[in-house]
C-alpha cells in the first residue's frame, strides 16, 4: 500500500457542522476501495457508525462543498448525499475495511 502524503490528506478534510469531517469518495480512495464499498459497510455496521461518526450532507451544505470545489458539481453525485467521516469515524472504518478487502 503506497503511503499518503500528510498534505493531501489535510486538503480533503473539511469543516462542516463545526466538525472536520471527510467525504465518503475521499475517504475510500485512501483506502482504495470503491466509494459504493464502503457506503454498504456503513450500512452493513450500524452500531458502529453513530450519527456524530457518519451523516449524509444536507442540500445546503453540499451547495456550500460546491462552491467550495470539494465536489466538483451536484450533478456528479448522481442523485445522491454523500456521507461525511468525523474523525471518530475515520477511526471505526478501520474495522470494516478488511471486510471491504474481501469482496
């Protein structure tokens, strides 16, 4: 596994909520796994994803991570809300990601 660079890791994490969280897409690239992937363990695990660990973008604040370039339009998330990591959670997707690796 190629290590990541501390900077583009800082450059993926964003404030929202008054919480730094991660996008979903961001947070499975570093993993390199299929964004999809890791949205189905979220599911899959519900005890171990509270909502102060993972929640869905609200319409607002996915036009405000447009505006800000964190997602390159509304348009390219097909429909759907992308959920956003605390760091809490960035923490329990360690535990599923093996699962992850398996499929």
């Amino acid at each position: 596994m190629e290590l990541i660079k501390t900077e583009t890791i800082q450059h993926k994490i964003h404030t929202i909520r008054e919480v730094q969280i991660i996008l979903d897409k961001d947070l499975a690239q570093f993993y390199g796994v299929k964004p999809i992937r890791l949205r189905e363990q979220i599911k899959r695990n519900p005890n171990r994803f509270p909502p102060d660990f993972v929640f869905p973008l609200s319409e607002t604040e996915i036009e405000y991570m447009v505006s800000q370039n964190a997602i390159p339009s509304k348009q390219s998330l097909g429909g759907s809300f992308p959920l956003v990591f605390t760091e809490q959670g960035v923490g329990a997707v360690s535990g599923v990601i093996i699962k992850i690796g398996r499929l």
